[in-house]
C-alpha cells in the first residue's frame, strides 16, 4: 500500500474522527506558546505541494468517496490566500465529492487574509475551523506567549463569520494559573459572549516536562491551579456565557478528570449543577492524581 505523508505529530480534534487527514503543514510557525508541548522537537514544515498531490492521489485510490478533509500541522491557515487557493483546488481534482476542508488555525492565520480573500476560501470549501483561542484573558495570553490579544480574537472570529465560515475554539482550563481562574473564566466569556463558534471545546491544562512553563513551574515562577479551582473556573465560564446562538460545549478530552458535555443555554442549569457535584463528591487528591497519571494528550 503506497503511504502518504505524515511528520511528527499529528493531531486531530475528537469530532473530526471521520474526516480524511491530509499532511500540509509539519509542526507549528508560532512555536512560541508557554504551556505547549504538542509539536516538540518538530520543526516547522509546509508540505510541498507535490507531497500533497501525491497523497491526494492516495486518498483517490483508498477513499474516493472521501467528504472532508482535515489538514495536518499545527496552523495549515498560515498558508497564504493563494496557496490555500491551490490546495483547495488540488483537492477538487483529485476528489470532487469534498464538501468541505477544515484544519487548525492561529488568529494572526486569519488576520493575515482579507473578508473577501475568507469570502472566496468558503466558496472553495474551507469550513469549520479549529482555533485555539485558549482564553480571552490579555494577562493570560500575554503571560504565554500566545501573540495575539482579546481584541483581535473577536474580530477574526467576527471576520470569519461575516465570510460565512463555521469555527470551533478551545477553552484552556487552568491556563491563568493559582488565583487567576476567575478573571480567566469572565474575561473569557466577555469575548466568547460576542461571537459564534460551533463548538467550545474544553481543555484542562496538562503541563508536560517538554514545555517552557514545566520549567517555570519546576523554578517557582508559575504556580499551578488546584483541580477544584479549575471546576470553579468552568462553572464561572459556563454561567457567564450568554451567545445569542446555541453552542456545544465539550469537556471530555482525556485532560477532563470528569467528561462533561451539553448545549448552551438549555444545559446550563445542568451543567453547572454537575460541576457543583463533583467538587462536593470528589476529593482534590483523586483529581490530582487522575492528572498526575495522563501521559498524553
């Protein structure tokens, strides 16, 4: 069987399970992120596009039926409007029933292309695309190295939604560290408040020996925040989250001690209420320990 192309890690959202995974970035442009550990020791790498002509003519052999396909790599939308422009069309060619290509995508991805570059993107295909906010917290995002601000979160998303593309966005749970969970939480929903992802998918921070903040943590520069600290966190993010369209929450990646899902607004009571139980029945240590046992995400 011919095999197509994959460097280092490959990640995936859980919901993009059935989607067709196709390589076009190795690693992460930003590589900058405090708490990151996902793309280590991977060194940034657009795929040529005659890697990617070759595995799509792969996938034409093996999944010609194939619906979405997912591109690889930490951001594939730092690509340029042109060169997402030929990918898509690359795509076509080779399978002409995708409906849609979705990916991961930093928020300086989306600020360097215009609404009608996004306008022109959509009509290709490009949808429902994964960013990861991580908050929307300016101490936090500044504290990490994120490169990007509060403001500029809201006008992407804005902007994305204007070009009629679909989004989801991840929550990190924890991120602001000891004591700053619940400024994290309602600056956060200040800004989720006023944009429209499809989903708000949960993460709760899970610091491994590869990344920077490991380090501060080792050092004493970066206090981590206690397991009930991080419920109550997310039991303010999910109480102050007032969208005007209904959102799917997730919170039941292997970093969640307790999975945790439901619709917004209709699942808040419930949702809440589920937070409130689990730190009433299960102890700080039991938590701990759960997180302390993740090896990987």
């Amino acid at each position: 069987m011919e095999q197509i192309h994959f460097t280092g890690q490959v990640w995936r959202p859980p919901f993009e399970a059935n989607s067709v995974l196709l390589q076009a970035t190795a690693g992460c442009s930003h590589n900058s992120c405090r708490f990151c550990s996902l793309y280590h020791g991977t060194k940034f790498r657009p795929s040529p596009f005659s890697e990617i002509e070759h595995d799509l003519q792969v996938i034409q052999k093996y999944q010609p039926e194939a619906r979405r396909i997912f591109l690889t790599g930490a951001n594939p939308f730092v690509f340029s409007y042109n060169k997402l422009v030929k990918i898509a069309l690359l795509i076509r060619r080779y399978l002409p029933n995708v409906q849609n290509i979705g990916g991961f995508a930093r928020i300086t991805d989306i600020k360097t292309k215009s609404l009608a570059e996004w306008k022109d993107l959509r009509r290709l295909g490009y949808d429902r695309i994964a960013i990861g906010t991580e908050t929307g917290d300016d101490i936090t995002l500044l504290r990490m190295k994120k490169g990007y601000t509060a403001k500029e979160i809201l006008e992407q998303c804005i902007k994305l939604q204007e070009a009629g593309i679909e989004y989801n966005i991840t929550y990190l749970n924890g991120l602001g560290g000891m004591g700053n969970g619940e400024r994290n939480a309602l600056e956060t929903a200040k800004i989720y408040s006023q944009i429209r992802p499809f989903i708000i998918s949960v993460v709760s921070l899970t610091v491994f020996p590869e990344s920077e903040l490991y380090q501060e943590i080792q050092e004493g520069e970066y206090i981590e925040s206690s397991e009930h600290e991080r419920l109550e966190e997310l039991h303010t993010l999910i109480s102050n989250l007032m969208l005007d369209t209904p959102v799917t929450i997730l919170a039941n990646t292997v970093s969640n001690p307790v999975p945790l899902t439901g619709l917004l607004p209709y699942d808040r009571q419930h949702l809440t209420s589920e937070i409130r139980k689990i730190m009433d029945q299960v102890k700080e240590e039991e938590l701990k320990n759960y997180r302390m046992s993740i090896k990987s995400l």
